[in-house]
C-alpha cells in the first residue's frame, strides 16, 4: 500500500493585542480605597473584535469585575491565525486596579 503522507498542521499563532481603553476606576472603588487584579477570558473574533467576555478571576470587588469587562469590550485585537487564516480564540487579560499616592 502506499505510504499515506503525513499532513502538517497549519501553525497558529495566537491574538495579538493591538489597542486597549484603560478601564475607569469606579468612584465607589477609589472611595472605599478598593484595589485589586480582575482576570477577564475574552472570545477574540477573527475580525479582531471583541465577542464574549467574563471574569475568570474575580478582584473581590463587583464594581472593579465589572469596570474590566467594560474596558475589555472595547479592546481591540490582531486576531489569532491557523497558517494564513484568520480564526476565533480565547484570551485571559490581567487589569489591575490600584490607586495612586
């Protein structure tokens, strides 16, 4: 029988960040002296926006999760690529909330 050819996999390379909205402290957050580090999973399209996004790692603080998600809607990416084809992924953003002296 003839030797069946093994087919390489396109290579992938993943979503590239290519321009962010800096999250707004919530005055809640900045009057209650809250600070932390939200962990968001954000579904890059392969048009580079941004689909669905959600807390992966919650800061302990509602305002400052919800505050990240809303930054990270706007956020705007190179989309992942299998070879030359542009394809969804997921990606895990860290935004860290701290106030300044």
């Amino acid at each position: 029988p003839p030797k069946e050819e093994k087919r390489e996999e396109p290579r992938f390379t993943p979503a590239r960040l290519v321009h962010t909205v800096k999250p707004e402290y919530p005055p809640a957050a900045v009057a209650g002296d809250r600070v932390g580090v939200v962990v968001v999973r954000a579904m890059v399209r392969a048009d580079g926006s941004c689909g669905d996004v959600e807390v992966a790692q919650s800061s302990g603080s509602r305002v400052l999760d919800n505050a990240a998600l809303k930054a990270v809607r706007k956020w705007r990416w190179e989309p992942a690529r299998r070879g030359e084809e542009p394809v969804a992924s997921t990606v895990r953003c860290r935004i860290r909330f701290e106030l300044e002296e």
